[in-house]
C-alpha cells in the first residue's frame, strides 16, 4: 500500500511539472537590430531575452501576447531601456490568462 501511494504521489508531482516550462516564439517590432533567442515560462511568469545589437538605444514600450490565430490576448505597458549593444532578460508575470493559448509574444520598442 505505501508504494502504490509513493507511485501516486511521484506521478503527480512530475505531471505538475509538464508544463513547466513551456516555450513560445518572440518578435520584435520597431526595435532596429534587436534580437531575441526566444522566450519561456515558468508558472504564471514570463521570461523573455533580448539583445541590442546596434550603437543606438531603444526602449521596449509595450509587450503583447498572441494565440496561434494572432488574436491579441494580452497587452502590458514595459519601461526597459537598453543601451547600445547591451542584452536584458525581461520577467513578466501574467496570472489572469490561458497560458496554454500562448503562440507568440511581441515586443515593441521605439528608438531612444
């Protein structure tokens, strides 16, 4: 009985962990000659990584979050500044959405 228990209970704890980590495509918009390696998440957080690979400085204003039908389902104000040839992980915490719904997440910059 307790190793069927013990079998139960390591089941359950790897299949919470199946979407642990789940890994989404990411664009940039306006943001010159940035570029990103791709982005995943972890529970209700998000983190994106992105490079500037020019001599100009941009600020990522907004970050948006798609369905696989392009449909927006989520759009945050961001305030992250990066400097020439300079790199940033961004970490974004969404709870009041399906994740499960996520294709893709744009970032949208402006040059500074």
């Amino acid at each position: 009985m307790k190793k069927l228990l013990g079998i139960v209970v390591l089941c359950l704890l790897m299949s919470s962990n199946a979407y642990a980590n789940q890994q989404f495509k990411v664009e940039l918009k306006n943001c010159g000659k940035m570029s990103s390696s791709g982005g995943y998440r972890a529970a209700n957080v998000y983190f994106i990584d992105a490079t500037n690979k020019s001599a100009a400085s941009y600020k990522i204003t907004h970050v948006a979050f798609y369905t696989k039908n392009n449909e927006l389902m989520s759009l945050r104000p961001q305030h992250e500044t990066l400097g020439s040839f300079q790199r940033t992980n961004l970490m974004i915490t969404q709870s009041k959405m399906i994740h499960s719904m996520l294709d893709k997440v744009v970032i949208m910059c402006e040059e500074f």
